[in-house]
C-alpha cells in the first residue's frame, strides 16, 4: 500500500509495544483496508498520539511512508472506546473482534461493509449489549461479508422447512440439512460427523443472521442453546476460515465461554 500522507478513518485491531516507546499496530482502515503501522513515542506519557492509537479505539489517523512501514503522524480519536479496555471479558471479546479480523482480512484490501460490521460490533460492545449474542452476530454476518451467507431457514440440500427434530452443520451445502438428506448424501466429511443443530438453535442462528441488532439483544437463550449454536458457529468459522479463526476462539475461550 502506498501510505504517503494519507488520512482515513481506522480501527486499531491490535497492537504491541516496539522499542523503548513504540508501538506496532495493525489498523482496518475504511478506504485502505488492514495494514500494518508503527505509532512513534507513544508509550510517553505526553504524547499526542496517545488517544487516538489505543487499542480498539476509532480515530481519524494520518500516515507517511517511511521506507515501506507506515508511520502514525496525526491522530484524532473519534471514539476512544476506554470502557472496551477496563473490563476483562470486554477485552477479551473485543481482542477476538481484533485478531479474528487480522487473521482473515487480506492486507491493504479495502471492505467497507466489515469495516462498518467491526466498527458496529466494538461500539455495541461498549453499552451492556450481551457478549454471545453480539459475537455471534459478529461471525455470522463477517461470514456473509466474506461471501458465506449460511442459511438456517430450510434444509440446503432438500429444501424442506426446519420444524421439529435435528439437523446437521452442512457448510459444503451453505447452512444444515435435514436427517432424510444426511442419509442419501454420500460420504460424511473427514474428522467424523459434524455437530446437530436443534430447529431452536437454526431458528436463533437465523435471527443473528437477519435480524435488527435491537431484536437480537431482548432475545433469551437457555445456556443449552448458547452451547449448540456456539459449537456450530465455531464449526462454521473454521471450515470457511480456517486455522487463524480457530486460533483466535481458542484464545477466546481462554476467558470467556458463552
Ligand atoms: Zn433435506
């Protein structure tokens, strides 16, 4: 990417401290994509810069090419997001928020609709929003981003409706098929059969998918539910997505579990 004086709105997705008061960022920025960048100086306490590279925080940041490193010259933070940094399961969802997108965005492509998607995800994050509901938000509606629109209304292999009974994770198929179909499709995939969804849990996976973020947040899910629909959305993430997003739940489960 070519990063000569160049201002644009940015998430910083994560970051680590470099040399005696420096700071290596990875930031998503809305027209140039996830990159790279070095913030200079400003782990002192004086800094201008200080605000405006905080972990998760969105801010209007400028930048200039230094032999091929992009380098933070201006910052303003637009919304400092400080609660997302003072509550452990707040740090852990939205350290997830951050690596699952270092790990699957390509450098320097631009995505609005995920940069809009992540942006969404943090500031709810900060209000009292419900962690699993918002994450599970979080993936399904990246996945569509990223081209994997799953669907939960009616069996991807036969169409028939999900009412009763169970249903089986099919991401070959895009979403579930139904025991009839699981039967007839040759050859389960490799590593054994994949998880089984309740109709409840397609129906709650559906609403993530679909719905208006302020239905989602009065919905109440028995801690059983969390469970199935969590155990698939983990599946579905790392068929499509692969190790790093397996990564990054794994480091989530480190301190939050649904
Ligand atoms: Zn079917």
């Amino acid at each position: 990417m070519d990063t000569r004086a160049k201002t644009d709105e940015c998430l910083i997705l994560r970051g680590r401290d470099y040399k005696e008061t420096d700071r290596l960022l990875i930031v998503f920025s809305r027209r140039y994509g996830k990159f790279s960048c070095l913030a200079r100086g400003v782990r002192r306490s004086n800094s201008r810069l200080k605000a405006s590279t905080q972990l998760f925080s969105y801010s209007r940041l400028t930048f200039t090419d230094s032999k091929g490193l992009a380098l933070v010259t201006q910052g303003e933070a637009i919304e400092p997001r400080a609660e997302l940094r003072g509550d452990l399961t707040k740090i852990a969802c939205a350290s997830y928020i951050g690596e699952l997108l270092d790990g699957v965005l390509p450098e320097g492509k631009p995505q609005e609709n995920i940069f809009v998607l992540a942006g969404a995800a943090l500031t709810l994050l900060c209000s009292d929003a419900e962690p699993f509901l918002l994450l599970s938000c979080f993936e399904l509606r990246l996945l569509a981003a990223l081209g994997y629109r799953l669907s939960f209304d009616s069996c991807a292999a036969c169409g028939r409706s999900l009412q009763g009974g169970e249903f089986y994770l099919s991401p070959e198929r895009g979403g579930v098929i139904c025991a009839g179909c699981r039967e007839r499709l040759p050859g389960a995939p490799a590593g054994g059969l994949p998880p089984t969804l309740s109709a409840g849990a397609c129906r709650l996976l559906s609403g993530l998918l679909q719905w208006e973020l302020r239905r989602v947040f009065n919905l109440k899910v028995s801690p059983a539910m969390r469970q199935e629909a969590d155990a698939a959305l983990a599946y579905y993430l790392e068929y499509y997505l692969g190790r790093p997003a397996a990564k990054a739940r794994e480091n989530l489960s480190v301190y939050y579990r649904p």
